[in-house]
C-alpha cells in the first residue's frame, strides 16, 4: 500500500513551510520540567514512548510487508492456516512481561509523588470562578491572583503581548529547594491546579483538600493553566509561579505582610470618591467576567448593571432580582438602593452563578466596586461608599 | 431529510419482487414497520444526519481555534459546542450507527427471519429523533444548551441555566432506546440462530454485538441513575454531590466513570467485529485466530468494569486506588494486542486487494493502534498527571473514535451498501473518500498530541502563542476531514439510486449467510431457517 505515503508527506511538506515561515517555537514534548518529580515522570513519559514506538515499528513493518507482497495483483495465492494456541498464548504473555517493565517504575515514581510528609511550607490554592487564591498558612497572608491579559488583546484590537493568557496579576511566589506542601481545594465549581513545570496536576474540589509536593530545583517564572472545565472563562485563569532564591523569598514574604498591615488599617478611615473610583475599577475587574467591562452582562445569563438596560432570562433569575428592587416591572434594570446592592455583592443570589464575595473582598474593595458601579457607565448615583459602612452590613 | 426520502424510494425500487407482500407506502411505513432493514436504514439515516450536525458543531470549535483570540464565538457558545458536539456524536452518531449495523445484518447473519422483538424495534428508534430534538432544541433555551462538557461533573452542570431538565429528559430517551435495542439483540442472538449456527460458529460481528449488548444493559442504567441524582440535587434539594450538604462531587466521576469505561468499548467492540469480517475477505483468508478473538473480545469487556478511575488519577485517590486502577487499565493493553496481532495475521500469507472497505479496515488496524498506544501512555498514573485533561487526551480518544470507530463504520457502509441497495457503490469515488479521509483525519489530530505535551489544556477557547502553528494545522486538517464526508454523501446517494448491479456475493472472498440472499436483499429474508455446517460456518 505505498499509497500510504503522500499521507506522510503531505503533512511534511505542511510542516515544512510553516516552520520556514513563522517564528515560533513548534514544542513537539512534554517539559522536563524543574523539580526532581518532573524529571522523572518526563524520563517514564519518554521509557513508555520509545516502547511503543518500538513495537509500533514491528507490528506495522509485518503489515505493511504483508501488504506489499501478499496482494493479489502481484500473484499472491492465499494460504488457509489459522488457529495456533501456542502463537496465541506467545502473544499475550510477550505483552504482559513488557507491561511488568513498564510498571515497575511508574509505581516508584506514583510512591514518590504521593509522599506530601516532611514539607517546609504549606500553601493553600484555591479555585474560583475564575481566579486563583493563595493562603501562605501560618504566615497570615493570603492573595487573590487573575489574569492580567488586557480584553483588547483577547478580542484582537491590540497585539497579543508574549505571554499572552499565562500572565497573572499577582503570581504565587515560592522558595527554590525547599519542599513546598500544596494544598488544593475550590470554592464553587472543580477546577485543576496545573504547573506543566513541576510535573502534575491536581483537582481543587469544593470541600475537599487535595495535598500534592514541589522542590523547585532553579529559580524562575513558571506559567501554567486551570485544567478542568469550571464554566465561561475556564480558558481565561492562569496560574504563574515565581521560584526566588532563600533571600528574595525572605525579603517578599516580609514586604507583603507589611503591605496587608497597611491594606487593614485602611478600611477604618474616610475615603474620597476618586481613590475609591480607581480601586472600585481595578476589583471590577473580576466582576466583568460576566457582568462585562462595558457593564452590559450577556444577554440571557448574566444581567447588566447600566440603569434602564432590558433584561431578559430564565424566570429563576428574574425574581431575586424584582424582589430586591434591581428590575421594573417592565423588564428594565434599576440600580436599587445601597444597602440591598451591598447584600448581594457581599451575600450573592443563592440558586444563580452570583456568589457571595464577603469572603473574597475587604470591606475597602466591596465600598470601591459598589462606587465604581453605581457611578459608571451612565450611572450616576453619586454616593461614595464608606468602607465603615460595609462593615456595619456584614 | 432528503436522505430518508432518497432511502426510501431506494428500498420501494430494490424489492420490486412481487412475491411478497408489499409493505404499506408513505410515512406511515416507516413509522409503523417492524421490519428489521427498514429500522436498521433509518438507524443508519440518523446516524449520519447526527454526524453532520456533531460535525458541524466541530467545526464551529475547530474554526474559533484557528487563530489565538476570540473571533467567531463567545466562551459560554463555545462551550456548548463541546458539549454538544461530544454527546450528538457519542449517542446520536457512533452508537446509532452500530445498532443500524445490527438490525440490518444480525438476523441475516444468524439466518432469522427478523428481530426477536420486533414491535419494541420500532419503538426502540423512534424514541431517537424525539430524545435529538429535544437535545439540539436546548441550544435555544434561555441560558443556551448544556456547556459543562458531555461528563455533566457537578457542580459544574448544576449552573447550566433552562436546558438542564430537558438534557437529562433526553439522555433518560437515549437509555431507554440503548436498553431496549440491547435486549432486542441479545434476544435475536440468543433465541433465533438457525438450526446448526451455534454460538462458536458465529460470525465476529455477531459475537462483538452480543458482547456489547450486555455491557449496554449493565452502564446505561447507571448512567441514568448518576443523571437523575444531578436533576435531584437541582431541583429537590437533595445533595448528593454536594460536599456542603454532606455529599461528593468525586461520586458523580466515580459512577459516571462505571458508565463511561464500558461505554468507550460499546464504541469499539463492534467496530472490532466489522474488521473482522473485513480483513478476511479481502485477504481471502480466514481469520487467524476465531476463539481467541472471542476470548480478547470478552476480557476487554469484562476489564472494562475495573479501570474507570483511570479517569480521574487527578482528583486525589489514595495510593493504592491509583496503583489498581493503573495495572488494570494496562491489562488492556493485552487483549487489544492479541486482537491487533490477530488481524495482521490474518493477511500474512493472504492474497489482498484494496476496495474501499478494506482501506478503511487497514487504516482503523493502523490508527486505532496508535490511538492504543497513547492509551497505554496515559494508564501510566504518574505521566497521566501531565496528560489528564489536555490535547493529548483529546488526540488520544479521537484517534480511537475517529479512524477507530467511524472509520469502521464508513468499512461496514461500503462493505454492505451492495447488499443493502443492489448496486455497488462508486469505487473511484470511494476510494477517493477514503484518501481524503485518513490524511484530513491525520492532519486533524496528530499535532494535537504535540499541543498536550506541550501544555495545552482542552476545553478552553482562546489559547497561549505557542499553541497557535499547531491549532492552525489541525483546523486545517479539520475542514479537510469534514468536508470530504460529503463525498461519502454523495456516494452513498448515488449507490440508493442506482449504479452497477450487485450480485448475491460481490466480494470474491466473502463468507455468511447475508451473501447468500440476492442483493438487494429482499423485505423477508430466511422465513425458512438455512441449515448451518462447519463449512460454512465464519469464515
């Protein structure tokens, strides 16, 4: 069947002309990686591979020699022979003891992985639709981290920078060579916690902790991706990790302590509409997943947030939002009054994707979303919101 | 629809043999007939009208990823492609065909009259196009259609807005449709065998389906029972999968699982027995081992009821779970070896020639291997937790379900079409199909194992710069697959309607009785049960 071949070529000749023509960087394997775990599971990878490329060599090569000689075009005359048990039994023991080759040191590697004992440092990730948090445990702090990617970019008005949907705006800072525990859990939906660098991936389950290790051998930047399905912007939460050495770490972990004391103190003073404005701005971001940047949700799903903007969807949606005073009777969005938009920042619509952020957002950043809400895009309702009022309404 | 018309009028010209009495005419024939190749061809119509829509929601996917950013479609849409396009090809286009398969060859390969259970045939397809409409029907709902992908994890599919009832409405149908076919079968197989066709003496096809059917009865209703949990946990406060209300979402994935492994081999089991029968014919050569592919094809079945963690290495399981789930599923490899090898053995020493069923036969030997192979890489636990839910994945099981299952499929459309219109097919343009197919196919999903190692996650609709040369070539790649199936349309049209006269046995080393009825094969076929020798049994 040398008919088989322009197959083959075809798709040399299309790889061919793109690697001529393009810049990029064509990775074909997976990434050794950077801690002791990935090396070895990139090693078993490349064992498991070359094995079946092996026996892909023979078994194919038999058929198509057979195919070549055995046709009818060139003289051949079929043989009757079938049925030998021992040729049979022959090919199914051959096979086993290769997979006894085979997992003998998967299961090293699996007892390896497995043990989370001994760490130097937990930190607990956490999945959100669709952020990461990162809680140092015992350290008091603990951050938020979303992608950074400008929506210009992802729409195509602007050029794609070069690390385009892998960058975040605060990555998870670690230690090099020390053994870090890492913890994974979600607050809403499954998602999975994936570093290709430091060789696995581990679902992060709401009401379940998962434990996974990592010795990270060198310091750098390491960018990875959520891995399991979590809804609209699964595509769009990043995970970037930063190895530093002992020093830096040190110097890090002391100058965001020191920058969550101050971020405390803040909620206690009075603050001016501009600076709750530009906060209110930087929080909504994470609002605009669904609510849109320009504040006009998506038809259907997730509601505008403009003053007199239709709105239309399931009746399930539609009630809670009548009964708080956030939608006419004609079908209208109405900005309705401080306390019940503060509730459903804080508490959520309980039986619709709004969640609660009471535990997400300081009282400073749930004051400045719900300025920046009520004064943007048309709307105008002039009131600054205190932090101090926040509280209260906790 | 014009597919079932052109069919029809096929049929209606194919048994104008006057010494029988004629079915009713119009719509109300295929509405009420009990007849097993009127059901079996409206099987067939439907499978192939569902894999133009699965396909074109493909392409949807495939077009948006032709380029890093978002142009075509919104994330939310985008999602519901995948969705969509999983469960339309998985139920409405694979599994359809195969029991099309069935209704049409089982009885003649047996040498029974018809289906045992004729009545519950009818009913059994018609529930089809009712449970589809309602599927594709939610993609108009407020909210859109399911987006949570085919798997329907909570608490994931619990955000899926008006659709949801409708979804779970529809997959109860496809159940019930699944079970009842599956009883149908077994009780065909079972029951009506011709005096002297015991069960080793079987053809392949025969043997795989009874297998399947078994399996179908054990999953769906599990399956149906994981889906009426998530309506439960919607709707009626239950929490079963909900860890807040002392539930699991981890038990969803364990019993979807027990459904979903089995299911992957529902899908491949009979493309088995098609190649079977394939490769023996155009080797003109009987198969090499007959017993020991039954015994593979049992093992498979019964190992496929031990591996479903194999899934979910990621979601945390102790230990030793992932140690047994890793040496099950690698156990796999054995049976599925013994059946590779069987095949190549087969045309050792044969005397072979490439129609167009054969090309498919040996492309799905070739491919399905390697779509094998990745598989037997990804029952590795600790290298799956870098494979587990990327484009490797997604190269893997659509290389056993693309030129694995269609492609068998596309085998048995050609292998039997002369039977079924009494003309043969279109040679040149089958064999143009088939080219176009296995390199559109190949350019498809190779590159995408490229992209999985690399790093790319599945599901997602927009993607990092370094993805992008290889989402460009597998696009490509994608259209050219896609569009070539409207070859097979064609072919497929023009054989119903006319083309050389087909013999009783037009492929020169092909044995079973369905080559010993006149082609077409008349509305009634072995109202006199044949006689069944050890020469003519399989070949």
């Amino acid at each position: 069947m040398s008919a088989f071949r322009p197959c083959g070529l075809a798709a040399t000749g299309v790889l061919g002309l793109w690697s001529a023509a393009v810049h990029a960087d064509f990775q074909l394997n997976m990434t050794p990686g950077v801690t002791a775990v990935s090396h070895r599971i990139y090693e078993l990878h490349m064992l498991i591979f070359w094995i079946c490329v092996a026996i892909g060599i023979v078994v194919f090569g038999v058929m198509f020699w057979s195919v070549y000689h055995h046709r009818k075009s060139r003289g051949a005359v079929a043989a009757q022979f079938h049925e030998s048990t021992t040729i049979e039994i022959a090919w199914t023991i051959v096979p086993v003891l290769i997979l006894v080759g085979m997992a003998i040191p998967a299961t090293k590697t699996l007892v390896q992985m497995e043990d989370t004992s001994n760490a130097d440092l937990t930190i607990k990730v956490t999945g959100y639709q669709w952020k990461w948090r990162y809680d140092y445990l015992g350290e008091d702090i603990g951050f938020y981290s979303s992608l950074k990617t400008d929506a210009r970019q992802i729409h195509g008005e602007t050029d794609k920078g070069e690390h385009y949907l892998l960058e975040v705006d605060r990555p998870l800072v670690v230690p090099v060579g020390r053994k870090v525990r890492i913890l994974t859990t979600a607050s809403d939906v499954i998602h999975a916690w994936w570093v290709p660098a430091l060789g696995w991936k581990r679902d992060a389950i709401p009401g379940f902790v998962n434990e996974s290790w990592a010795k990270i051998d060198q310091p750098g930047t390491y960018r990875g991706q959520c891995a399991e399905l979590c809804g609209k912007d699964h595509g769009f939460m990043p995970i970037v990790v930063v190895a530093m050495n002992q020093p830096d770490y040190d110097k890090w972990l002391a100058d965001t302590k020191a920058a969550a004391a101050s971020e405390r103190n803040s909620a206690d003073r009075v603050w001016g509409k501009a600076e709750l404005m530009a906060k209110g701005a930087e929080v909504y971001r994470s609002c605009a997943a669904c609510h849109q940047a320009s504040g006009e949700g998506i038809a259907g799903m997730f509601p505008p947030l403009i003053h007199g903007k239709p709105f239309s969807g399931p009746e399930a949606l539609l009630e809670p939002l009548r009964t708080r005073g956030f939608l006419s009777a004609d079908g209208k969005i109405t900005v309705g009054p401080l306390d019940k938009h503060a509730e459903i920042v804080l508490k959520g619509i309980p039986g619709t994707p709004m969640a609660g952020y009471a535990g997400q957002l300081s009282d400073v950043e749930v004051a400045a979303v719900l300025t920046y809400i009520r004064n943007s895009w048309g709307n105008d309702f002039g009131d600054a919101v205190q932090p101090s009022m926040i509280k209260t309404l906790r | 629809m014009t597919a079932t018309t052109a069919g029809h009028d096929a049929v209606h010209d194919g048994h104008d043999h006057g010494h029988e009495h004629a079915p009713p005419r119009g719509l109300w024939r295929w509405l009420s007939t009990t007849n097993h190749k009127d059901i079996g061809t409206m099987y067939l119509v439907l499978s192939l009208t569902m894999f133009f829509i699965g396909g074109a929601m493909a392409l949807v996917i495939r077009a948006e990823l032709f380029r890093p950013g978002l142009q075509l479609v919104e994330p939310m849409f985008f999602n519901q492609m995948t969705t969509m396009h999983a469960l339309v090809m998985i139920f409405g286009a694979v599994m359809p065909a195969f029991v099309g398969l069935a209704n049409w060859l089982i009885p003649m390969m047996v040498g029974a009259p018809d289906m045992a259970l004729p009545r519950m045939n009818n009913w059994s397809f018609w529930i089809m196009p009712f449970a589809f409409a309602l599927l594709l029907s939610t993609l108009f709902m407020d909210g859109g259609g399911p987006a949570g992908g085919w798997t329907l994890y909570p608490p994931l599919s619990l955000q899926t807005g008006a659709a949801f009832p409708f979804v779970i409405l529809s997959i109860h149908m496809m159940g019930v449709s699944s079970v009842m076919g599956a009883i149908n079968i077994i009780a065909t197989i079972l029951n009506l065998r011709a005096p002297g066709m015991t069960l080793m003496r079987m053809p392949l096809f025969v043997w795989t389906w009874l297998i399947t059917a078994y399996l179908l009865i054990a999953v769906m209703p599990v399956l149906a029972g994981a889906v009426t949990m998530l309506l439960t946990d919607k709707y009626f406060g239950t929490s079963f999968f909900n860890a807040a209300g002392g539930g699991d979402p981890v038990m969803f994935q364990h019993i979807f699982w027990f459904f979903g492994h089995p299911e992957v081999y529902i899908m491949i089991l009979p493309a088995f027995g098609i190649v079977s029968q394939i490769i023996p014919t155009f080797a003109r050569k009987p198969l090499f081992g007959y017993a020991s592919m039954v015994y593979a094809t049992a093992s498979i079945a019964f190992l496929s009821f031990i591996v479903w963690g194999h899934h979910m290495f990621t979601v945390g399981m102790p230990l030793a779970g992932e140690l047994f789930f890793m040496y099950a599923t690698m156990l796999i490899a054995v049976p599925t070896g013994v059946k590779v090898f069987n095949w190549i053995s087969t045309m050792w020493r044969g005397s072979m020639t490439f129609e167009t069923p054969m090309l498919f036969a040996i492309a799905f030997v070739v491919l399905f291997t390697i779509g094998g192979f990745s598989g037997l890489m990804l029952a590795i636990a600790p290298a799956d937790f870098q494979y587990q839910d990327t484009y490797f994945v997604v190269a893997h099981f659509h290389y056993v379900l693309v030129p694995g299952a269609v492609f068998s499929i596309m085998a048995a459309a050609y292998y039997w079409l002369p039977k079924w219109t009494g003309h043969m097919y279109d040679e040149k343009l089958g064999r143009l199909h088939f080219w176009c197919s296995a390199i559109g196919v190949n350019i498809l999903f190779f590159p995408q194992h490229f992209l999985g190692l690399a790093g790319m996650p599945r599901r997602i609709p927009d993607y990092a710069l370094q993805f992008a040369e290889f989402n460009m070539i597998s696009s490509i790649g994608a259209f050219i697959f896609g569009f070539s199936q409207l070859i097979f349309l064609w072919v497929v049209i023009k054989c119903v309607r006319g083309g050389e006269p087909a013999p009783a046995k037009p492929w020169e080393g092909a044995h079973g009785l369905e080559w010993t009825v006149p082609s077409p094969a008349p509305h009634h076929t072995f109202q006199t049960p044949p006689q069944i020798t050890e020469a003519e049994a399989h070949s």
